[in-house]
C-alpha cells in the first residue's frame, strides 16, 4: 500500500499570531485556505479560526479548536482537538477493510471536506486523529 504526508493539523488558539511566527521564524508562506465543508474555495488569509501553509508536498494546516466542531460537521471524533496526522493512500478501500480487521471505528466522511479526496478519520492506539485521504 502506497502513502504520502498530505498534511498535519496543529490546533492553535491565535491564529493570526501564529501564522505570522511561522512566516517571521520558519520563512513559510501562508496560503488562501482552499478548502472548506462541502467544497468550494475558501481565498481569506485573515481568518481568525484557520491558516494553511503548502509547499508543494505538504501542507500545515493551523485551525482553532472549537466546543461544536464535530456537532456541526457531524463527525463523531473532533479533528482539530489535538491536531491531527493527514496520509494519502492509493486505495482507501484497502485502510477500511484493515481497519475492519482490527475492530476499529472509523468515520468515512466521504468527499465533505477536501473537494477530489474521498476521506476517512479514525483514532490510532494513542488516541491520536488520523485522516486517511485518496485522491479521487
């Protein structure tokens, strides 16, 4: 099974205090958030819930963690709480059935957030959110 880093996800309370340390300190440049909830382009760079950094390869996304996240995305794990690790895979259906194997919960969001990407989130043994992207 092949994978790539496709991003992580850092939770962070200030976000335009924090995008701008990374640009200042690290010489990253932040991006217009392309993403959003049921597709579409997101272009604001002055959000105060989230940033996003891409270099080509790999992406740091910073979001603002908030109490109703899950509620109102319905998704029954919170992706921002903590953070989270983002892996691109050649076939999704591959990590499903393995996590099947395991007896591991997973949330198969579809294509919700990342327009072209059909998605999956799941816990790992630490408790850890993993998203698991195919490009589709």
């Amino acid at each position: 099974m092949g994978w790539r880093l496709h991003h992580v996800n850092i939770p962070v309370q200030n976000i335009r205090e924090n995008a701008a340390f990374y640009t200042r300190v690290l010489g990253m440049e932040e991006e217009p958030f392309p993403y959003q909830p049921g597709g579409g382009i997101v272009t604001d760079k002055s959000s105060a819930t989230r940033a996003f950094f891409d270099d080509g390869r790999c992406q740091v996304h910073m979001s603002r963690p908030t109490q109703r996240f899950s509620y109102d995305n319905h998704l029954f794990l919170h992706p921002t709480v903590g953070g989270h690790l983002a892996i691109n895979v050649d076939d999704i259906e591959e990590v499903k059935e393995a996590l099947r194997r395991e007896d591991v919960p997973f949330e198969d969001a579809g294509t919700w957030a990342l327009e072209g990407f059909y998605q999956i989130y799941f816990y790992d043994t630490a408790l850890n959110v993993v998203e698991v992207n195919q490009k589709r």
